[in-house]
C-alpha cells in the first residue's frame, strides 16, 4: 500500500530534506506584532533574520494548527495518496495534535475509500525531525502503512531530547523558570539542562555553571541513555537558535566519545525559537529511556 507522511514545521527538518523525501507539510504560525508568518499568510522570515529581531527585543507569540487549517492541509495531500501518516508536534507543548485529530476524524466520517493515521510524536524540533527520519526510513525500507505506524507508536518514547539554553529570559516567559531563577541564573552564568519527557513536557533535569560544561552535560546525558541503542544511533540530529558552532562542538564531542560521524544540524525554527530564545543547542538521539 502507497502511503505519504505528513509533518509539522517544529519538526525543524531542511526543507531540503523535506522536498527530497516528498513529505506534506503543515505550517504553524509565528506572529511579531500585527504581522504573521509561516501559516496561510505564506510570509516568511529566515532563521538569520527572525534571532536578529529575537536580539534587538522583539518578542513573537506562536499559533497552533487550528482544525480548518489541519483538513485542508490533510485534504490536499489525499491528491497524492489515499493513505497518510501524520506526524504531530508533541500534545505536550500545543494543541496542534488535537485539532489534526478533529480534522481527521471529520474526513473519515465523509469519505470511506482513505486511510489516515495520526501520531501524537510527543517530540518537538529536530526530536521531533528525528522520529520523522525513523518514519521515512522506514518506509524507504519497505515498511507498510500499518506497520510504520505500530513501529513509531512503540518506539517514539526511545527518541531523547535534550537541551541547553543560554538566557533564561524566554523559559521565564514560557513559565518554564521563576523570575527570580532566571535573575539569578542570568547573573551567575548558570545554564539550565533540559529535557522532553514520556508526556511530551519540557522538564528541568539539573544546572550547570558555565557553557561549555553545560555543552558537555548535553554528551553526558547521551552516553548514560542510549543503552541498547547504541549500536543502532547511525545519525544524530542537533538543533540550534543562531548558534551552530556551539552546535559543531557537541557533535565534535560525540563523535570522539562514541565514534558517531553522520550528524543531521539545523536551525531550531522560528515557533519553537520564539519559547527558547537565542543561543540554544538541543541534541537528539534514540535511547532506552527518554
């Protein structure tokens, strides 16, 4: 059975990859003041431009998929295939998931002669990219439609985050921190690390003096999650807001303490990068464990 995957933009994939391997695309919106971007107005900033905006202080607010815009979008890719596999943002951190359900559960309803199934990641960036790859990999090597579905069901809690922020500042505005935390953190160079956890929630896990250290917590954390998957880590994916050689050094890291050489790094996008703010570098990786 032919079957087309659909994805969301947080998952931070190059579009690149994304036309390579024929994937839909359903694009939530950014807003700086009166002006939207990605969604239906079709605007859109470059990484470069939109932390350059995030540096001189202006702060954006994010928009989930609403239902309307998550059936049209699933709609137009029925042209290519009656059977798709939608892959959400995580529940955890928008609503995005809940309205692809709405909407597929509307379709269904209508139409008897399509099959759609849709998965609640519970990943986000290039987390979120990587259960993607799984997917196409998967289809690549001759998985069915039911049979990637299962797969990605089972094993989307072996996909790790995790990650380091520079400024507190935007996990304060996000709730993530308390104003005094990220006062204090701010001024004594602390740098929180991070993480998504089985629900799909960003998650405080412990804080570090410095950013180098904190970029080596990040490697830490990977040697004591991958377990059983370690073999079987053939690409890494690392995301970042605007600084990719802070990004460069930890896959230098990885590369030398676990002998990994395929590496996938990208701009963590401007929806997510709203909640995050600059300076963030986010790896992910399959593991025992999130």
């Amino acid at each position: 059975m032919d079957y087309k995957i659909i994805i969301n933009t947080t998952s931070d994939l190059p579009m690149d990859y994304i036309k390579e391997n024929d994937l839909g695309l359903m694009k939530l919106s950014y807003i700086f003041g009166e002006e939207e971007y990605s969604g239906e107005t079709g605007r859109e900033l470059t990484e470069k431009v939109f932390y350059d905006r995030l540096r001189n202080g202006e702060l954006p607010t994010t928009s989930q998929v609403n239902p309307d815009q998550a059936k049209r979008v699933i709609e137009e890719n029925l042209n290519d295939s009656k059977n798709l596999l939608v892959l959400c943002f995580s529940s955890g951190l928008s609503g995005t998931y809940q309205s692809v359900k709405i909407a597929v559960d509307e379709i269904l309803e209508e139409r008897n002669d399509v099959n759609i199934i849709a998965i609640d990641s519970l990943a986000a960036s290039l987390g979120e990219g990587l259960f993607v790859h799984k997917a196409v990999e998967n289809k690549k090597n001759g998985m069915s439609f039911e049979e990637n579905a299962k797969w990605l069901e089972d094993n989307k809690l072996n996909v790790v985050h995790c990650f380091t922020v520079d400024d507190l500042f935007h996990l304060y505005r996000g709730g993530r921190v308390k104003k005094g935390a990220a006062i204090v953190g701010s001024l004594i160079n602390i740098k929180p690390i991070l993480h998504v956890d089985n629900e799909g929630h960003l998650i405080n896990l412990s804080t570090i003096r410095g950013r180098k250290k904190a970029l080596k917590a990040l490697v830490d954390y990977m040697g004591e999650h991958m377990g059983s998957w370690k073999d079987k880590n053939d690409i890494v994916f690392i995301s970042h807001s605007d600084c990719e050689e802070d990004a460069k050094f930890v896959a230098n890291e990885i590369k030398e303490r676990f002998g990994i050489e395929n590496f996938l790094i990208n701009y963590i996008g401007p929806t997510i990068g709203s909640h995050t703010g600059c300076g963030t570098v986010a790896l992910f990786f399959m593991g025992d464990v999130r």
